[in-house]
C-alpha cells in the first residue's frame, strides 16, 4: 500500500494506492458492494481495472485532480469515487471512462484507491478491503512490453513524448517516464473540461 496525501483545500486527504490479487474471485457486483459500504472518515473508495494503469503517480495524480474537481465544482460525476475512474482514464465522459477502468467480473488483479479524512480509517479501510478481496501485489501494477504499448495507445503518448522526460534505456526509467506522461494526461481532462 501506497500511503500518501493530497491537498484540499488549506488542508489534505490520506489517499491509499495498492494493486491486489482478487483471489476471493469476486465479481463486479460483489466489489462494488464492498466499495460503497459506508465507512467513517472515508470520502472515496474505488476498485478500477489495472490493465491501463502506469503506476501508482498515475493512481495518485487522478485522486488529485478528482478532490480538486469534486471540491471546486467542475466534476463530471456525482460521486468522487466516479470522478477517480474519470481522471485515471484520461476521458472527459463517465461512459468510456468506466469502458476502460471500471471492472469486469473474473478480474485477476484489481487496482484500490481509498481517499478520506484521517490516514488511519484510510489504513484501516485499506486492510479491511485486503483482507475481503486478497494480498497485495509487489511491485504494483508491473507494466510489460504490450502493457507499454496499450497505454501508449490509449492515452495517444508516442516514444518522443517519453524520449523527452528520459533518453535513457533502463526499463525503470522508461516506465517512470511513461507515468509521467499518463499523469499529464490525466491533469489535462480538467482544462478540457
């Protein structure tokens, strides 16, 4: 788990980023009842695809930019859960954005965003919902080579693009530049908006 803080306002939110393994093999419904069960000091949790997802900053920068609309009046959704599915997809409309992030029954592996109040109810809710689906996976969200490509293609980024952030051939760097980019993405469905 991914344990970080985003701003809000003169103040900030726990945001907890983790990649799990559904072991449990439940399904869309089943997860979605367990995303929506009311739980103290916790604004948001969403469960999304992890198949585009290039990393945790990717994760992080579409919870940013979803408090930041959500709190300034410009979301596109009711529900700040929603609103994270919107960002991390890069869309600017709810439909595609579930299309290519939301989930599916028989996922192998789900992505888990929680954002809330205090770090401990995000903790707590974060091992509470590994404890329901199945162990985390490390690293989070490994990106392989038709991964790579998949993303690129969805997000429109080409090899100049991560060319510009990292000249370098180590895979780490190549993938840190390619969040990067998806980031950008992500930040830009608020100006277009």
């Amino acid at each position: 788990m991914l344990l970080e803080k985003i701003r809000h306002h003169e103040s900030s939110l726990g945001v907890a980023v983790g990649h799990l393994k559904n072991e449990k093999h439940l399904k869309k419904d089943e997860l979605v009842r367990l995303s929506t069960k009311t739980r103290n000091k916790i604004l948001a949790i969403q469960f999304l695809n992890p198949a585009l997802i290039a990393g945790d900053l990717h994760i992080l920068s579409a919870a940013q930019n979803a408090v930041n609309a959500w709190s300034e009046g410009y979301a596109i959704s009711r529900g700040l859960d929603v609103e994270i599915a919107v960002y991390a997809s890069g869309q600017r409309q709810i439909g595609p954005a579930l299309e290519s992030m939301g989930l599916r029954d028989n996922m192998i592996s789900l992505a888990l965003v929680i954002i809330g109040d205090d770090d401990s109810a995000v903790k707590d809710a974060f091992e509470e919902l590994v404890h329901a689906v199945g162990r985390e996976i490390h690293p989070s969200f490994p990106v392989s080579a038709d991964k790579k490509r998949k993303i690129m293609e969805h997000f429109g980024i080409n090899d100049t693009e991560i060319k510009a952030i990292s000249d370098s051939d180590n895979p780490d760097e190549v993938l840190e530049a390619l969040s990067r980019c998806v980031a950008s993405r992500v930040s830009m469905v608020s100006i277009e908006t």
